[in-house]
C-alpha cells in the first residue's frame, strides 16, 4: 500500500469513528427527556472526536480556505465517512430496545428539518458550521495556552447552541435519517444541509484572510 492510499484509508476510517460518535450524542439527545441536559451530553461527541484526532466533515470544512485543493478531497471523504459511521450505529441501535422511541423521534426531528424551505435549510446549516468551527478552534486556541476549563467550554456551549436551536449538521441529520428509514429520499436535504454547514465554517476563516492581520 502506498502512502497515500494509507492516509486515505486512515481518514475514512477515523471518519466512520466520528459518524459513529455524532451517533452517539444524537441518540442520547433524541432519547433524553431535557432538552438542555441532551444537548450538553451530545456535546461529549465532538469532545472525543477532537481529543482522538477522529475526523468530522464539520469539523474540518471550516479550514479549506487555509489549505491546498488536496484537502477539499479529504474533506469530502470525510463526509463519506462519517455518513457510512451514522448508519453503521443507527443499523445497530435499531435492533434494541430503544428502536421504537429512537425511529419514531427521528421522524419527528427529520419531517421538520425537510419540510424546511431550501433557503432555511441552508442558513439554518451555516449558523451550525459556524459554531463547529469555532468549537473547533476554540479547543484549537484552548490547547495552546493550557487552559483546560476554557477548552472544555469552547467546545460543549457552540454544541450545545446549535442543539437548542435546531441548528442543521449534517451528520447527526444523517443519524436521524438513517434512524428515521428516510434513506435515500433525505440525502438532498443531507447534501443541503453539508453545503450550509461548508458555508458557515468557511465564512471567519476566508474574513481571517482578507482582513488586514493589525
């Protein structure tokens, strides 16, 4: 094997750990009663995503305008990855006992996000790439100065924002479709909701760049 066939085979991988990951906190958020206490424990995905250097579309679109063409095609690969990893754990959850209230909450969560008008889906997806940048990059920030509690903050609250909200991530979207048994008719509101969550990410690193550093 090459080396970048190995590296290829190394992201998708680390991305189906993140599709899986973003599974988890979807699942846990759908089946917990407090909206406010789901959206703090789904944050726990992210947190272990960025601890374990797994990758996570959202987590890495936000950085394209800081990096050669090679990493859009990483970046998309990502994306594969990280859908393949939310049916992978909605296919298993679905033969447990949570398959019931899990499928029938997904429906709820995924009739409202398509319903949406095109236009809505896609802001409301770049709003939500916004704040996974920044969790991103605040844990980014937060690493090089040492400073543990900010890190942990930086990365739950944007989470937590964009739960509350209703916010559009594609792959936890991807867990609710899956789960929901809307494959295939969502992907074109999966394939909207990524192009929002691109958008959003990408909007503070391209203003980073043409602003004048003081």
């Amino acid at each position: 094997m090459n080396k970048a066939a190995g590296k290829y085979i190394s992201i998708l991988l680390k991305a189906v750990l993140s599709g899986i990951m973003i599974s988890t906190g979807g699942a846990v958020y759908l089946l917990c009663k407090n909206k406010i206490t789901g959206s703090l424990l789904f944050s726990f995905g992210l947190f272990t995503i960025i601890q374990r250097g797994f990758a996570l579309y959202t987590g890495k679109v936000g950085y394209i305008p800081e990096n050669s063409p090679v990493y859009i095609t990483e970046t998309l690969l990502t994306l594969a990855g990280n859908l393949a990893g939310t049916a992978f754990a909605a296919f298993l959850l679905l033969q447990t006992r949570f398959s019931q209230p899990l499928r029938e909450k997904a429906e709820i969560c995924m009739t409202n996000k398509t319903s949406d008008s095109f236009v809505s889906q896609l802001i409301l997806g770049a709003f939500c790439g916004m704040l996974m940048y920044l969790a991103v990059d605040n844990a980014k920030e937060c690493r090089k100065k040492g400073t543990d509690m900010s890190y942990v903050f930086g990365i739950s609250v944007p989470v937590m924002i964009f739960i509350i909200c209703g916010f559009n991530h594609s792959i936890a979207d991807g867990f609710y479709m899956f789960s929901a048994g809307t494959f295939p008719e969502d992907i074109p509101y999966i394939l909207t909701a990524a192009a929002g969550n691109g958008i959003g990410g990408m909007m503070i690193p391209i203003i980073k760049k043409i602003t004048p550093s003081e």
